[in-house]
C-alpha cells in the first residue's frame, strides 16, 4: 500500500529531483505524516498546511493508504501569533535564535532592530532548549536540526549572502513595517539608550563631540552609538533594501 506525497511551491526546492514534486511512500509502518515529509529531506518548520485527501491534518497523523498528501509551505507573511493547525499554541511575538551557519544575519537583524540571539558554542540539544525557553524562532541552514520536534518556529535559511537572508527573512515575518534601525547594540542584541552629549563627552574623539549631537549607549557592553559615515552607510544600504 502507498501513499503519496505531494510538495508545493517553494517547497519543491527542497526536495530531490523529481516530476511535479510528488512521491509515494510505502506504507508499511507506524509513520505519521511529520516523518514522512523530513524523510524527503523538507524540516517540518517549513510546512504551513498539510492536507490529507482534501482535509486539513497535523504533523502526528499517521500515514494511510491509499491516500494524497498536499504539503504546502507556510503563507507569507508568516503571522507566528496567531494559531494554525499545524501550531495551535502561537509565539507571543518575534525574535529570534541565530544559529552559527548563519551568524552574520544576526548582526544585520540587530541593525534592523530585531531580537536576534546567536547560538556560539551551544549544542544542538542548548538550541532546543534555549528556542523554547525563550520562545524565539529558530533560523538555520542545517535541516537536521529543525526537524526536531520541539523546534515549532524555525525557517531553513535559504539565501547564501546576510543582505539576502536578511531580505528572506524580512520577507517571510512581514518584518518591514515594525523595522527600528540602529535601536539594538548589534553585538550584545539589547536596547541602546538615549544619552546627552554631557554624560559620555570625556569617551568621545575631538571630531565627534563636534560634529555630531545624538548619542547612544549599550547598557550591557557601554559602547557609544551616534550617527556616523558607517551608519550612514548601513543607512544607504537599507534605504535600497
Ligand atoms: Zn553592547
């Protein structure tokens, strides 16, 4: 007995070559429909809908036959508070756990003002732990680990340059409207404060003090923000973006 699998839009891309995206799986065990999927290589957190001969399902239902499964990726954008079928229990709001293969997006993140931690020198089993303790969406280029189970939020980053993994996940979260450049210490990812020239003048070069009015500071590392040529630059860089 058979069931088949059949993969929508994007998540085509993820699977191996094959004629419209459709593949039959034998039916011989005790797989639910989650398993099936990732044994074609695709991460649950990449799925936004599954439809058993035409009726919404979830990841735990087992595999049946004979039976079509439509595997359809999350909608953009990806509103994660508000519940699906897929995940009744929605996040309270967006961050974000950076994983190591994609470091460089989370300084660019933080530019935007997004919470972005980083994941160095944790575990895979840190990362899970810390994803939902913490409530944040996994984003990572390693398929292995998304598709575990208690990874509920998680995209598999697909763009190769930060500007362009930026832009996907900008995209994906309908992040565009919420954005709040240089508000995040880009190394510590916390809320810089406001400060006046008076209170941090002594820690400021000549040319600084003189030209520049507006200041900031990390809480955490105590490093000094103002509007200088590389925020201008970054600033360039966003206005295109
Ligand atoms: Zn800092």
């Amino acid at each position: 007995m058979y069931a088949d699998l059949k993969f929508h839009n994007e998540l085509r891309e993820l699977v191996p070559d094959h004629d419209h995206g459709i593949f039959r799986c034998p039916v011989d065990r005790r797989a639910s429909v989650k398993d099936a999927i990732e044994a074609l290589g695709v991460p649950h957190t990449e799925v936004g809908r599954i439809l058993a001969n035409g009726i919404e399902v979830d990841f735990s239902v087992l595999l049946a036959a004979p039976r079509l499964y439509e595997i359809f990726p999350v909608a953009v954008p990806w509103d994660v508070t508000m519940p699906s079928v897929l995940r009744p229990e929605p996040l309270r709001g967006v961050s974000f756990l950076v994983d190591e293969n994609a470091h460089r997006l989370a300084g660019l993140l933080r530019m935007i003002g997004m919470d972005a931690a980083t994941c160095r020198g944790l575990t895979d089993e840190d990362i899970v732990r810390r994803a939902v303790a913490q409530s944040r969406i996994v984003l990572s280029k390693d398929r292995r680990l998304l598709k575990r189970k208690q990874i509920v939020f998680g995209r598999l980053v697909r763009g190769v340059h930060p500007w362009e993994q930026l832009r996907e996940i900008v995209d994906l979260f309908g992040l565009r409207t919420r954005l709040q450049p240089f508000s995040r210490c880009i190394h510590c990812n916390v809320m810089l404060k406001s400060r006046t020239k008076t209170e941090i003048q002594e820690r400021l070069e000549p040319l600084t003090k003189q030209y520049y009015q507006v200041f900031q500071e990390c809480p955490e590392c105590k490093r000094i923000y103002w509007a200088g040529s590389h925020h201008e630059r970054m600033r360039e860089r966003l206005r295109a973006f």
